[in-house]
C-alpha cells in the first residue's frame, strides 16, 4: 500500500504489510526504508499516548489505527511541529497546570461509594495524548483556551467527592475556559478513549451556574455576541 | 542553576521520589526522554499490592510470606518486610492524592487476587490501574510547581572525585528537540529510567523506551550492578503483538487452555511456574489460549475494559465470545542497579529506585502487584535519602570534563560510516534473546547468545547514522539505546552463565534444580576485559 507523510514536503512510501497499525507501517519505514523518518512512541497499545497523529485530517493513536492504501498522515494541530510528526507538547500540557489539575489538599478518611467511584471513572481513563486538543476549533481564535483534556480533568477533581475546595476550581476557568469552548464536539469525535470534554465542559457550566456565574456571551453589556465577534445562539 | 535532587525519569517511581524530596524542602528537577504520562507506568494494569483485607482475611504476615516464597531464597528479608509493612499506607496516600480506584460495596478499596498471592490482595482501577496512578503522580508534581524538563536523553554521570573516592554532581542529557548536549549538575542524583525487558524488542510487553539506559550509565560510573538473569516473563501477552493481557483475568477465574481446549496448569501460581507450564505446551505444537467467556460481558467490562479493547484491536477476537491467543513474553526485569538500605549505590550521592534499581524485594520472580507497591514505597524512601544527603552536601562540582566526554561521543557516532544497520542487529538481538535466554536455557544456548552479542559488539565500529540531522534525530537516540541494550545483555548472559542451577525465572534445562551454593546474588562489574560476574550476599 503507498502511505503519504506530511514532512518538509510530502513523501509516499510504498509498505507490503497487510492489516498493519499505522505505528507498525511507520516502525518499518524508519528501520527497513528511511531511517530520518521522526516519530513518536511508546506502548504500542493505546495507553502511553504519544503516537497521536492525524489520518485524513482526523487524530488517531497510529497504534491502534489500522492503515489503508492512500493515507494521508500529518502531525497534530494547534501544537508547535518539532519535525516531520512529531510536536512540542509543552505548552498544551501547561494548560493542565494554569486548570489547576489537581485535588486541592489531601483528604484524610476518603470514603467513595462505588457509585462515587463511577462519577469521573471515564474522565480518569485519560492518556494526554493531546487528540482532542488538535481538533479543538477555538485555538484559532484563542491560543489560550484552556481546552479540551485540561477542562476535562478539572471536572474529573470537581466531581470527585475527595475534592473538598470545588469552588476555586470553578473560579478558576471562567477565563479562557469554560465559556470560550463552541460545543462542537469535535473533541467527543477523536477521543481514542471515548471521552467527551464537551459534556464535561456542560457539566462545569451548569456548575458554574450554580455558583452564581453566567455565560458572558449572553446577555450583559456586551449584547449576544461571542468571543469572535460572530452572534452566539 | 544546580538543583539539590536531579531524578532521571518520570514514570511512578521518579514522581513518586521527587514530591517526596520537595516535601522535604529540596530544590528538585526531574528529566525525562519522552514525557511523564507517557512511561512504562502507564502499562501496569493488574494492581498495587496492600494486605488491607477488604475481600477477605489479609495479613502484612502473609503478603511477606508470599512475597518471600516467589522470590526463591534471593530476596532480602528486611526489605521485603519493609515494602509489605508501608503497603497500606502507599495504598492510602495514593488514595489521599486522588488515585480513582475501583470500590466494593460497602465503600472500600476493592481488590482482587493476582497469581502467587494467597488473598485478594492487588488493589486496582479497573485495568487501569498504573495509568490512573501515574497521572495522578503527574497532578501532584503540576500542584506542587516541581520542575519537570522533557525530552532529554541521559548520556552519562557527571562525577567528580573526592580523597579518590568518587561522588556524583549530576548528569549530561542530549537535548533530543535542539540536539545539544546539555549539563545538569546537582548536590545529588536519583535514577528512575526502568528496566531492560526491551533487549527482547518485539518478545517484550514493554514501551519501546524501556531500553535499561540508566542501568548502562550506572555501570559505566562504577556503580554495581546485580541479578541481571532474573527476567520475567508474563504468561499472557497477546500472540501476534505482545500486548500485555493481565493477570487479573486469570484472578478473576480465566482459564488458560490448549489446542484440545484444555486445561494444564494453575493459572494462579506465580509467573515463572505458568509461563514455564506455557512453554511446554508450545513446544508440544500447541496452540495457548485464555479463556475469560464464562466471565460474563457485564463483569469483563466494569473489570477488564481494556483487556477486551485491546484484544479486539491486536487480535481481531472478542474475550466476550472468543478465546485469545497468547505466548508467554519478557514483561519485567528483577535485575538491576545494587542500592543500600537508603537507596544509594556505590557511589556516593548517587541513588535509584524502581525497576531499574535493586532493592532486593523481588528476587529471583517478582509477584504480580509488587512493583507498582515498590514504586511508591521506595520512592518515598529515596526522596527521603536524596533530600538528606544533599543537604549535607557541600564538595565542589565540576562538569568540564564529563561535558566535553559526552559531546565528544556524540560527535564520535556522528563521525562513524554507517556499515553495519543497527536497527537489523536489534532485531537479531531481541530473537536470539527470547530463543536463547527466555523461558528456558542452557549452558549451550546462553554461551551462543554471548557469542552473538560479542559479534555484535565488535562492529560498533562501524554501527553509525543515517541521519545525521541536529534536530529529533531519534537515528541518534536509537542508536545509542541500543549501545546501552547491548551493554547491558552481556551482563544478563555472563549472569545466568555463571549460574548453574535453576532459580525462580532462571531456569536452566541442563541444570534444573536449586543448588543452594547459589543461594546468593549475581553481581557484575565492567572491567577492562569485559563484564564480569561474582556472588556475594
């Protein structure tokens, strides 16, 4: 099969694998084909998340993404490229630490039910391998979004019942954060673990609401328009 | 600027060791090659051992007692006290810092049995469990603005010498996305960079970054390095990819069958005695499979999601309606860099914890649910020890001349015609290794590995790049992992040459029975001939 890479320029390679991983197609180019080929990886099996890549414009875990005659693979979006399909993480990842990702103090005498347990159970299965955050619309109009996977590891310590300061959490994304995502749900299509941010993103709002916030672009002074200038619905 | 504790490595037992050592008030910088979340961690899925006895009856008496009887005579009796007797309280801080575990009805950390453990004793995340627990680490180290540097390949040990004695004053990384070489100095240094098991390359479980590069650059420093033939191998890896399928399937009732659909063995006795049970299958021309149908699709995915998605993805097979097939794969390694009772090795400042360190806990076969217990039991000791002794540190640090060395090896490879492709003899490496020092070996088998590996060796004169670019040349950082691989063979094959009888994952064909001679650990040295080995206590 002839597989396509975005690099300095494009580059077709020609693979005899049948029902290869893309990571396994990749592995072979660079040690039987063209060994400057740059990549990253790690597990192999969709856990450690650093082989996230877009095929055909949408991101995949190349490990767990079954290659097809006529592929076009490129490296993330909305990250700065390092070289060929890989990128730097840094800033995406520094966005957990501006959401304050974390329980805020230790709990002594944690008691969760299995019900408890249950609340954030798929938000903690998160691997950061940054897929939602490239197909994320709103870096184009706000490189400091707090984005997709750090809000949903905010609700993730919001929502667990150890967190004992739930409200400065909430405080602290009502700027680049909660309020600037469009709801499109574009993070929800790519999530290899089937995680929805843009539901958590809801679930944040409502509790926002709750705590006495409204959504800025509605009503107020402003009148009914978004961040971009364009009216929000 | 200089940090006081420099932690080469951010999967559990680095982070674990650095919000230690920060508690204790300590300037801290942790370096990795890839990035926090994504180390080897990530892959442990069974669970982390703590006798609470939140299933049934549990004593720390009998997590030691279980631990010991694994381990085959090998393990240190006061450290494996130590790591059961903390158990519960690692169990608890993790708890405390927000790790989602799976819970039982009455609102308690459940748990599950895992094999050579005579209690359900493994607490778990679903099949998460390493996964949840290092992200959480990774929270933790965000919540407390500890310096975490990424993509930085460790080259060496920066050591200065003092009254002829040797202390070590930080370390020289390649600085993967620039291609600089850059020095880290610190009062102290603690390695956490994981096992070797990828010597084994696709027969391995393990991330294709677990490549034993600290182990190699603590015994170019001089420290001591001991156990290296204790590889285990995980009974059930996924036939076609090696992908790990846990132990807890088994726990939860799995069978393992053959062609027939058969059962042969006690699938919950420890690893070695199952994969060794496996492997006489194989060799019989059967086919293995694991049987976890009769499981139930509600139990397989509240209990086991991954091991369904992962089967579905490498196997094209459903665990809910179909058998999978599996072989038996190196999956941890016991061995590793020899530490005292405060972690430290021979050398002075110079500590490590983890798979890649030695603290004596597993011996000769580690049990399933140990190690991420040993992570976060000995991370929290070396934080302790590293913080300790830095602050009492107060000799000079020079970096001139360890700087210059390791520019100049860079430059070296750079400057080498590229003969021989190194990524051919990797591949060499890995066969030869789990057809000649896997499951099974002998005197012949193990003594025509050494040969390869001296061949192998003797054309790294001419082992160079084809890429020869600055930038995220990962041509260079392969190359050298697989340098550090090599290095580190010799040393598991004049191991388990030196060790005539069968112990624990050392089993010997020729010589199959415990010979209590060798009631004794494997230390190597890197001499001016070569790696060789000795026993001592």
């Amino acid at each position: 099969m002839k597989i396509r890479i975005k690099r300095e320029k494009i580059v077709e390679y020609e693979v005899d694998l049948v029902d290869a991983t893309l990571l396994e197609i990749l592995t072979h180019i660079k040690t039987k084909q063209d060994p400057s080929l740059v990549f990253a990886s790690g597990c192999k099996s969709s856990v450690c998340g650093s082989c996230s890549m877009r095929v055909n414009s949408k991101e995949v875990l190349a490990c767990s993404y079954k290659a097809k005659d006529g592929d076009f693979v490129e490296p993330l979006k909305n990250v700065p490229l390092i070289r060929d399909l890989v990128v730097d993480m840094d800033k995406a990842y520094q966005f957990n630490f501006k959401a304050k990702t974390w329980l805020s103090k230790d709990s002594i005498t944690p008691v969760l039910s299995q019900d408890d347990e249950k609340i954030n159970e798929i938000q903690s299965d998160c691997i950061l391998c940054g897929s939602c955050f490239s197909a994320c619309p709103v870096y184009s109009v706000n490189e400091e979004f707090l984005g997709p996977f750090s809000l949903t590891r905010v609700w993730k310590y919001v929502s667990d019942k150890r967190e004992n300061d739930s409200k400065s959490k909430i405080d602290n994304i009502q700027t680049n954060g909660i309020w600037d995502c469009t709801l499109c749900n574009e993070c929800t299509m790519v999530c290899p673990q089937n995680i929805s941010s843009k539901s958590d993103i809801e679930k944040l709002r409502s509790k926002s609401a709750m705590a006495g916030y409204t959504d800025p672009n509605f009503g107020g002074f402003g009148g009914g328009f978004g961040f971009d200038g364009s009216p929000s619905f | 600027m200089k940090s006081d504790v420099l932690i080469i490595g951010a999967g559990g037992a680095g982070l674990v060791s650095a919000i230690k050592a920060h508690e204790s008030g300590v300037k801290v910088r942790v370096i990795t090659k890839e990035y926090p979340t994504r180390a080897q961690t990530t892959m442990a899925q069974g669970g982390i051992n703590a006798s609470f006895g939140h299933m049934s009856e549990d004593s720390v008496e009998t997590h030691i007692a279980n631990t010991l009887k694994s381990a085959h005579g090998l393990a240190n009796e006061d450290s494996v006290k130590y790591l059961c007797e903390e158990a519960t309280n690692a169990v608890e801080w993790l708890d405390s810092i927000g790790v989602c575990f799976s819970r039982t009805a009455d609102s308690k950390i459940a748990q599950r049995t895992l094999g050579g453990a005579s209690a359900p004793r493994a607490c778990y995340a679903q099949d998460y469990t390493g996964l949840k627990i290092l992200h959480t680490l990774y929270d933790r180290c965000l919540a407390l603005g500890i310096e975490i540097l990424n993509e930085r390949y460790l080259l060496d040990f920066i050591t200065n010498t003092k009254d002829n004695k040797p202390y070590v004053c930080g370390a020289t990384v390649l600085n993967i996305r620039t291609g600089e070489v850059e020095s880290y100095e610190s009062s102290s240094v603690i390695i956490a960079t994981g096992g070797y098991a990828r010597i084994y390359d696709k027969n391995s479980t393990n991330s294709t970054s677990t490549t034993g590069d600290g182990i190699a650059a603590a015994m170019r420093t001089g420290a001591r390095v001991s156990d290296m033939e204790f590889v285990q191998f995980h009974p059930t890896a996924l036939k076609n990819s090696s992908v790990l399928i846990s132990e807890s399937a088994r726990g939860a009732g799995g069978y393992l069958l053959n062609s027939n659909g058969e059962r042969f063995t006690n699938e919950l006795a420890p690893r070695d005695e199952v994969a060794r049970a496996i492997d006489d299958e194989m060799k019989k021309g059967e086919d293995i499979f694991l049987d976890i149908r009769h499981l139930g699709e509600k139990f397989i995915d509240n209990e086991l999601p991954q091991e369904r998605k992962l089967a579905k993805l490498y196997e094209n097979i459903d665990p809910v309606t179909d058998l999978i097939p599996i072989k038996p794969v190196a999956h941890y390694t016991m061995g590793g860099i020899e530490v005292d009772s405060t972690s430290q090795t021979k050398i002075s400042g110079l500590f490590a914890v983890g798979e890649c360190a030695n603290h004596r806990v597993h011996g000769a076969n580690r049990l399933g649910g140990n190690s991420l217990l040993e992570l976060v039991v000995f991370g929290k000791l070396v934080g302790e020890s590293a913080s300790t002794y830095a602050k009492e540190f107060s000799s000079e640090i020079d970096s001139t001349t360890s700087h210059k060395d390791s520019s100049d090896f860079i430059e070296s490879i750079k400057g080498i015609e590229s003969e021989v492709d190194f990524y051919e003899k990797r591949e060499l490496l890995g066969d030869v290794f789990y057809k000649n020092v896997g499951i099974k070996r002998d005197e012949k088998s193990l003594e025509s590995a050494l040969k390869t590996i001296k061949e192998i060796q003797a054309q790294i004169p001419r082992i160079g790049l084809k890429d020869k670019s600055k930038i995220y040349n990962t041509n260079l950082t392969e190359l050298i992992e697989f340098r550090n691989m090599l290095e580190l063979s010799e040393a598991v094959l004049v191991s388990a040459i030196a060790r005539r009888e069968s112990r624990g994952a050392h089993y010997r064909e020729d010589m199959p029975n415990e010979d209590d001679k060798y009631k004794t650990h494997t230390i190597v040295k890197n001499t001016e001939s070569g790696i060789v080995p000795d026993f001592m206590e």
